[in-house]
C-alpha cells in the first residue's frame, strides 16, 4: 500500500520533539509511561486536559520506575562541558577575521561565525535545548567547508586554524550534546569515546537537516495537530487495553478476491504486481480518520516482489 506524503512528516515531527530536551525528571516520567511511537517531550508532562480528565477520573498517582530519590549523573565528565569554549573561540576568530577584510569575507565568514559564537556561548551560560547542538554541528560544518575558501581572503595560516577550529568544534557537539544525557548513580556510565562523540555530532547534524527541511510541520497548526492527535492516540490505546495486548487492535481483513495482476517493467526485469481494493479503514473515533480516507491512495493495496 502506497503511504502520502503527510505520513512520513509526521513521522518527522514526532522525530523531533523527542529530540526535544527536557529535564531529567521530566523526560523519565514521560519515558516510563509513555509508547515509543507517540513520545512527545518538548510538551508539559501533562499535555492536554483530557490527560487531566483522565487523571482525575482513576484517582491514581502516576507509577514510575525510577525512584524519586534517584540521583542521576551525566554520562560525560563534568569538564567536558568547558568544550564549549571551542566553537566560542572558533566562531569569535571568524567573526573577527571577517569583519576585518571586507564584504566578501563577511559572507564568507558571518554565518559559521554567528552560529558557533552564540552556540557556544549560550552552552556556558545557561541551560540549552537540543536545537543548540544541532546548530553548532551545522556551523561546524559550514566552518570546515568554507575553511578552504578563507585561504583567499584570510591566508593559508589563518584558513588552517580555522579549519581545525571548526573540526574540533564538531567534535565538541558531540560531547555537549553527550552531556545531556543522565543515567542513575551507581550505574556503570557507556563508553563516550571520541568515536560516540562524532557520531553523537552527526546525530545533531541529520536532525538540523531534518528540522530545517521538515518547519511546516515542526511549527504553526500543523504541530499542533500532530500533537493533539499523538495524544488523544495514546489516550485511546491505553483506555482500550492495545498497549498490553497489540493484536486485539489488528481485525482480521477479509478474503482477497478477484485482484489485479499485470506485469511492469522494473530495472531491466519484469516483475508482476499484484493491486487490489483496501477495504481498510481507521476506525470511527481514531484521530485523523477522514484525513486519511482523504487520501485516495490509500484505498489501493499493492503487492510487488521482494527483490533477488
């Protein structure tokens, strides 16, 4: 079956808002109650009112695995959070190098400098987001790319600190980007090799690209749907008792008759697909379910063979 378009950006906006940092108790109460699929972080603990509804109508205390007691340590040393002073410093020496050799080192060096400047100063002085990593990758990035260019306009020697600058900043992300992450005292801590931190940094990188290509859906109304209907989703599931037993929300589909075969042409091979009527549909009080009967794609099953 043939998915629109608006499945995958919706996949995507619930990609980013579990990106989206919060604090450690809070992102444990919702980790610990809350399914894989509809995890929505950057929202109050308590989202809507039909959660506050909810709650009222069981008169039961939230459960939670973690002790309210527990204290819980950042995965990285506490010194790792003076990296920061990398992308500050890198950014600060673009700024400076551009604003000293005319327009054309303006353009070149404004942007990598702006954003490694204020990434890096705003994880010295206060509490940041995730966004914040996610940009000072992207300016790293920029800065070693651009990194060549600067030979031209501010001299090999400048262009090589530069460079290296902006890879060690990259590598600093990682490791700004590890330190936000806590697990229990007494438990052993994960390796946070330079190599977890670069992949860490590139983590940041794919989630900027995916958030700056996906802002319709990461901002405005549209959000605000994904949200409500990813809500009142799990409301639903949890009321109907899905979460503990999945198959009973799957109903069985009924006999395939009379299909549709033909033969396409596929890479150079000739392959039959198989096409016939969806009788699915979402049921009456799932969110979204005229949206999704809006899609006429939907209404049309296909089978292709799996490749050799």
């Amino acid at each position: 079956m043939s998915y629109p378009t608006e499945s995958w950006t919706l996949l995507s906006c619930i990609t980013l808002e579990i990106c989206a940092n919060r604090s450690v108790d809070e992102w444990q109460k919702v980790h610990d109650r809350t399914p894989e699929s509809v995890r929505v972080y950057n929202e109050p603990v308590v989202p809507t009112d039909a959660w506050e509804r909810r709650s009222m109508s069981k008169g039961q205390p939230e459960n939670s695995n973690l002790d309210d007691s527990a204290v819980m340590d950042s995965i990285t040393s506490q010194w790792w959070s003076f990296s920061a002073f990398v992308p500050l410093l890198t950014g600060a020496l673009w700024v400076w190098l551009a604003s000293r050799s005319g327009l054309p080192a303006v353009l070149l060096g404004a942007v990598p400098g702006a954003l490694l400047l204020g990434t890096g100063l705003s994880s010295l002085l206060w509490a940041v987001e995730s966004r914040t990593f996610q940009y000072m990758a992207l300016a790293s990035v920029l800065g070693g790319v651009l990194s060549v260019a600067a030979i031209v306009l501010f001299g090999p020697l400048a262009a090589l600190i530069l460079g290296l600058g902006s890879a060690m900043s990259f590598l600093a992300t990682g490791y700004l980007a590890l330190g936000q992450h806590r697990c229990p005292s007494g438990v052993p801590a994960p390796d946070t090799g330079p190599r977890i931190a670069l992949r860490a940094a590139v983590n940041e990188l794919m989630m900027c690209f995916l958030m700056l290509t996906s802002w319709p859906i990461v901002v405005g109304t549209i959000a605000t749907r994904v949200r409500r209907e990813a809500t009142e989703t799990y409301l639903m599931f949890e009321d109907e008792g899905w979460f503990s037993d999945p198959a009973a929300y799957h109903r069985n589909p009924p006999p395939l008759e009379d299909p549709d075969i033909c033969t396409i042409n596929h890479r150079g091979r000739e392959i039959e697909r198989l096409t016939f009527e969806s009788l699915y549909e979402p049921r009456e009080e799932e969110p979204g379910r005229q949206r999704w009967l809006s899609y006429k794609r939907n209404s049309t099953a296909r089978l292709d063979p799996a490749p050799p």
